[in-house]
C-alpha cells in the first residue's frame, strides 16, 4: 500500500509542479472554481428545457439529484470515512506542495469536486446519447476532467482522490441517467 502512496505523491508533485507556469498559476484557481460555470449551468438547463419540452422537469430535478447525491455521498459518507489529508495538510508533506488557492479544513479522498462534475457530464451524456448530440460527450468529458485536474495542479487533491471522485461521478451520473430515461418513459408513455 506504501508504494502504491508514493506513486500517488509523486504524480501529484509531477502535476503540481513540474507543470506549473504563469498561464495555468492564473487560470486554473479560476477554471476549478464551480461559480466560473454558472454559465454552463444555465446552458444546461436551456438543453433540457428545449430538448423534452414540457417534460423537462423530470430530467432537471433528476440532475439536480444526481449533483446531490454526488456531493453528498462524497463529502459526507465517504471523505469523513476515509479522513484522508489534503496534500496541503500533511505535515510531512505539506511543504513540498505549491499552494495556489487556500487550502481548506476539509478532507481529501475522494474529490467532490471531481465526483460532483462527473455526475452532471455522464448524466447529460447519457440523456443527450442521440447522433445528434455525439459530438457533446468529449466535451462535457473533457470539462469534468480539467476540472478534476486542476484541483491536483491548485494543490488541494492527490490523483487518487480525483481519479475515486471521477469513478464515483461516473457512476451516479450514469445510474441517474439512466433512472431519468425510465422515468421520462413511463410517465410520458401513456
């Protein structure tokens, strides 16, 4: 388990600080930040409001759920579970890391910030799954996985802990997706 921790440090020191430079310093505090994306948000729910009309609420309350479940399954089931240290909070490490933003009381593993932006990107790719919308899926992939990344580069999250939030994202993203169709299905069937 030992060596399987150092892997750990050593690609988060790599993501850390061997990839800082001016450019990333100032935008990803600001790229990782979940008020940045109010925007995206609002346009998300434009999506659903004009791909199922009137039957919108039921995918929107679904999201909305699927986002609860995700923060809160990582922030309060697992992370007080675990009681794992931040990067930024281990006392034997802690003076390695190149802080970018505060640093927070809070625990490390999972990410919620991974798990909560995993959750919206597979549950809108599983609803939006249509050739139509192909082209969406990289995309919301590549979002939640900068976004991922950049809570190791700021120095507040091991890879381990972005790569569990991610899994755990994709996961109730996923079953919620899927929840959300049966859903939309059934009740509009009729």
């Amino acid at each position: 388990m030992n060596w399987l921790l150092e892997i750990d440090r050593e690609i988060f020191l790599w993501i850390n600080r061997s990839l800082g430079n001016g450019f990333l310093d100032a935008v990803m505090p600001w790229w990782r930040d979940k008020l940045t994306w109010i925007p995206l948000y609002a346009l998300f729910l434009f999506l659903l409001f004009r791909s199922f009309g009137r039957r919108a609420r039921v995918p929107i309350v679904m999201l909305l759920l699927t986002v609860g479940l995700a923060d809160f399954t990582s922030s309060s089931l697992i992370k007080p579970a675990v009681a794992r240290l931040r990067p930024c909070q281990h006392p034997e490490f802690k003076k390695e890391v190149t802080l970018r933003i505060p640093c927070g009381p809070g625990k490390s593993f999972p990410s919620a910030h991974a798990s909560n932006h995993f959750a919206i990107a597979v549950f809108l790719i599983g609803l939006f799954r249509s050739k139509k919308w192909r082209f969406f899926a990289p995309l919301l992939l590549f979002w939640a996985g900068s976004i991922a990344l950049g809570q190791i580069y700021v120095g507040v999250h091991y890879p381990s802990d972005v790569l569990a939030g991610a899994l755990l994202g994709t996961l109730i993203g996923s079953l919620m997706a899927r929840l959300s169709l049966f859903l939309l299905h059934r009740k509009f069937a009729a």
